[in-house]
C-alpha cells in the first residue's frame, strides 16, 4: 500500500524543466521553447516562433514562463537555448 501511495505521488511531480545549449547554426544567439502551453511569455511579452522553432534574443537572462509557472534561463552569445519542460 505504501508504495502505491508513493508511486502515485511520483507521477504526480511536475516535469522538472531541462534545456540543452549548444553553438548556434548561423552565430547568432536563440531562443527554442518547447512547452506544451497555450501561451508562452518571455520577459513579460508573448513569445512570438511556434513551438520547438528558435527565435533571435539578447544574450542575458530571460524569465519564461508558461501560466502560473515560471523559470530564468541564460542564453549566452552565438548560442541556441533549447528550453523545454515547465511542469507541463
């Protein structure tokens, strides 16, 4: 019964989020979110490429956030971010 309840538990826990960064094709510096989310916010304004397509930012830190969940990830120069999870 115990494990029952903790296994239940465990599938319960949102996914953790998880990114990879790599050198970006074309030396610029990008952003790929793949959230399953209705809408996704960055830096407080709509995320503009669909999902899984990568799209031009500012190196530094960004807050991502997809509904009441929210994490900051740092994208560095001449790389492409790839970002996804948030619980969803």
């Amino acid at each position: 019964m115990m494990a029952a309840c903790l296994a239940l538990l465990a599938c319960k826990q949102p996914a953790r989020p998880a990114s990879t960064e790599e050198r970006a094709p074309d030396g610029g510096t990008l952003l790929e979110i793949d959230a399953d989310c209705p809408e996704v916010v960055v830096d407080d304004a709509p995320w503009p490429a669909p999902k899984g397509v990568p799209a031009p930012v500012k190196p530094g830190k960004h807050r991502v956030r997809c509904g009441d969940k929210a994490v900051e990830v740092e994208v560095h120069d001449g790389t492409l971010f790839h970002f996804w999870g948030l619980g969803y």
